[in-house]
C-alpha cells in the first residue's frame, strides 16, 4: 500500500502516477481513500479522474471512519462535499446510460 501511495507522488512519471491511483481504488482501504481525497483536483487527468472515482467512496465507506486517518478523510471530504456528491451522480448517469444501450 505505502509504495502505491508513493508512487502516487508528483515527481513521479504521469503513466506511473496515473495507474498507482486506479490500483489504490480497488483496495478499498482507509490510506487509498486518503489519498483519493488528497489528489482530486490533481493537474493530471488520469491521476485526477481515478482519484474522484475512489473519492466518492467516502460517502458510504463506514471503515474510513474508524481508521487512524479518520480526522482527515473527514475534513477532506467536508471541504469537497458538494463536488463528492456531483462527481457520485455523474457516474450513477454514465453507468445506467452504459446499461441501457
């Protein structure tokens, strides 16, 4: 987990940085939520778009609550409350347009 977290960080290449973010959204733990929250207005938009996928977790994601990293997955997620919920409902309208073609 720590070494998808760093390779996450801006030095590195955009591909790298891109494909850790996608790889810590399907860990489903605490530290990639974390991190999710830390990098949604990221320059880079492979890096930007996997991290408001996983972001949006946070408004049901009851174990991030409890994890050690609870205080600031919450002030992350006060201070983009408003997009989380945009972001959530644009992928709810891109998925039902997916199964209903």
């Amino acid at each position: 987990m720590a070494q998808l977290v760093a390779l996450t960080a801006p030095g590195e290449p955009p591909e790298r940085r891109a494909l850790a973010m996608q790889l810590l959204a399907c860990s489903y733990e605490p530290e990639a939520l974390l991190t999710a929250l830390r990098l949604v207005d990221d320059p880079l938009p492979a890096v930007r778009a996997a991290a408001r996928g996983d972001a949006c977790r946070v408004l049901w994601d009851r174990a991030a609550a409890r994890s050690p990293h609870a205080d600031e997955i919450r002030a992350l997620a006060e201070r983009h409350r408003e997009r989380l919920t945009v972001w959530l409902a644009e992928t709810r309208r891109r998925n039902r347009a997916l199964r209903n073609r």
